[in-house]
C-alpha cells in the first residue's frame, strides 16, 4: 500500500509521541510514601503528624498514613503493608528503641528504603535504615537540668524531684531521663525521690502526679516531665491538692507546644524545652532525594532552643506549634 507524504507524515508523529508517552507518564508518576505514626498521644504529635500530612500535599507526595495508637504491633501491621503495596519509601517514627529489625529486614529485601522520624531504633545493623531525622533528646534532658541547676544555685537544702517519665522503652524516655540525670548528679542536693511513666498524656500526668502528691506532698520542690502533655495534667493535679504550680512546685518539661506556653503565661509552669514537631519538609526533601538516588545523612538533628516562662508572651505569637 502506496503511503502518500501526509499520511506518513502523520503516522511518523504519531509513533514519535507514543515511544515519549510512557517516559513522560513515568517522569509524573508521583512517588509514594508510607508513613507509620506513633498515635495521637499529644500535642506534640498532632502538630507532627498535621506537618507530615502538609508537607507531602506541598511536596506532590502520596501520603499513606497509619496511626499506631501507641503500639508497636500496629506500626509493624502497617509497614508490612506498605511493603506488600510496594511503595516508593517507608517513613516511620518508632514507637519504642527495639524489636524492629525482623520487618525492617522485610523492607530491606523488598528494596524499600526506610527512614527513621522523631525517634530512633535499636540496631546494630545502620543498613536498615537510611536516615534517622529527629531531635537529640539527651540534649534536651541536659538543658532541663542546667536551667534547673541555674536555678536553684543559691538553695542551700536538699531539692527534691519528681519525674514524670515519658513511654517505656521510648527513646525520648531513656534520653531526656539520662541527660537530665547527667546534669544534676554533679551536686548532690538534688534527689529524684520519684519516677513513673505518665506515658507522655495528660490523663496519665495527672494520675501519677496525683499519687506523689498523696504519698510526698509537701516534701515535692520540684516536677520534671519528659513532656509538656504530662506537666499540664500534673498542674490540674497540683492546682486540686491546694497548692500554686511553678511557685510551691518548680515545674520544667519538654516540647514548647502551645499548651504550655499558654501555662507559662498563666504563671503555672516555668520552663519548657523545645522539640521540634515540624519534620514534615524535612522528611519530603529526604524522601526525594532517596529517589533521585542522592546521598544523604545518616543522621540529621533539628535544632532547638529553651523557653522559660519570663519570655513566654513575647515569643507565643511567633511559635507555628
Ligand atoms: C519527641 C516525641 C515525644 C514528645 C511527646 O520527639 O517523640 O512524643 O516529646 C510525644 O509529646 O508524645
């Protein structure tokens, strides 16, 4: 059949645009990221969990997204089926140091790259795992003791502290715990007389301040929670047993979310470390470069600072958590 010039004009176009459609198809095929959250235990982790959610809407990221509920079996749950729905990359803030490694080696034979948020993992094996993207909790626990030290260097008596721990096992717990205790252990007046967890919510704060109020009352000078969510369940706690928190009970805690700068302008807590929730760009511009096959950090700290309740009203209209 004899194909005049039109004809193969036409077809020759044709057959040019179809070999570049599945490229170009391809070059739009948005990248798809599973993330497996801790829960919704604070408001810590609602902040964290709306920059995630944000952030990968700005990014043209496919977000699919798994609330935990503060166990570690659901999060596991969650990233098996991220690898059997075969996404692009697998995020997730773990909810406790170990009993990881089996699915992330799951994920590892899979091909997945995974990344570590917020929290770290225990294992020897750093192949499991990209990057780890988060605070230094040992830090933040540090700078609570020094402005706790600052403090109380003209007290001349014996300081007694309770502390309300964060979750069990959780890396927050064991870090911000050692690096307050590092601190302190230099002058023996401070004492931790006690230590629970409140497992970072404020329900769990005001029963367990609840309890040290009942069994040590009077003898309490000052509370150390790991978060700002516990601090304020305790304050209620304090408030109901007759006493002024931050004035009869020093209260330090961590996070600088904006319950407890409205607390600091309340004169009910004195101190509150920051720790940063907002990972959300973070976490996107890793998850693309992962794809574009660029190196990144093993590690990757946010940087953060401490608020006291004297610049609380000054800085609470410029916080964006
Ligand atoms: C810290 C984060 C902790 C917060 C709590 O990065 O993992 O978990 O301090 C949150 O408020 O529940």
């Amino acid at each position: 059949m004899k194909l005049n010039r039109r004809t193969l004009t036409v077809a020759l176009a044709t057959a040019a645009l179809a070999s570049l459609l599945p490229a170009t198809a391809l070059a739009q095929k948005k990248i798809v990221l599973g993330f497996a959250q801790v829960g919704a235990e604070s408001e810590w982790r609602t902040a964290n969990t709306e920059s995630i959610k944000s952030a990968a809407k700005e990014s043209g990221i496919e977000l699919k997204f798994s609330d935990g509920q503060q166990k570690q079996e659901n999060q596991i749950k969650a990233i098996r089926s991220y690898i059997a729905q075969k996404v692009d990359v697998i995020a997730f803030s773990p909810v406790v140091e170990s009993g990881w490694e089996t699915v992330l080696r799951e994920a590892k034979a899979a091909k997945i790259p995974v990344v570590l948020t917020d929290r770290s993992v225990n294992t020897k094996d750093e192949s499991l795992y990209v990057t780890f993207m988060g605070s230094d909790f040992v830090e933040e626990g540090r700078k609570a003791g020094r402005w706790l030290v600052e403090k109380m260097k003209d007290q001349k008596g014996e300081v007694n502290i309770v502390e309300l721990q964060g979750t069990v096992g959780s890396a927050p717990a064991i870090d911000r715990k050692k690096g307050f205790e590092e601190i302190i252990k230099a002058d023996p007046k401070f004492k931790i007389i006690r230590s629970q967890t409140g497992d970072f919510t404020r329900a769990k704060g005001k029963e367990v301040m609840e309890a040290f109020l009942k069994a040590d009352g009077k003898k309490i000078n000052v509370l150390y929670a790991h978060n700002d969510d516990m601090a304020i369940g305790a304050i209620q706690a304090i408030e109901e047993a007759g006493l002024k928190p931050a004035k009869d009970i020093t209260i330090i805690s961590i996070d600088a979310v904006k319950g407890a700068f409205e607390a600091m302008m309340a004169g009910k807590l004195n101190v509150s470390v920051e720790c940063s929730p907002l990972l959300g760009p973070q976490l996107m511009t890793a998850v693309k470069d992962i794809k574009a096959g660029k190196q990144i950090p093993k590690r990757i700290v946010t940087e953060e600072g401490i608020f006291p309740m004297e610049v609380a009203k000054a800085e609470f209209p410029k916080r964006k958590y």
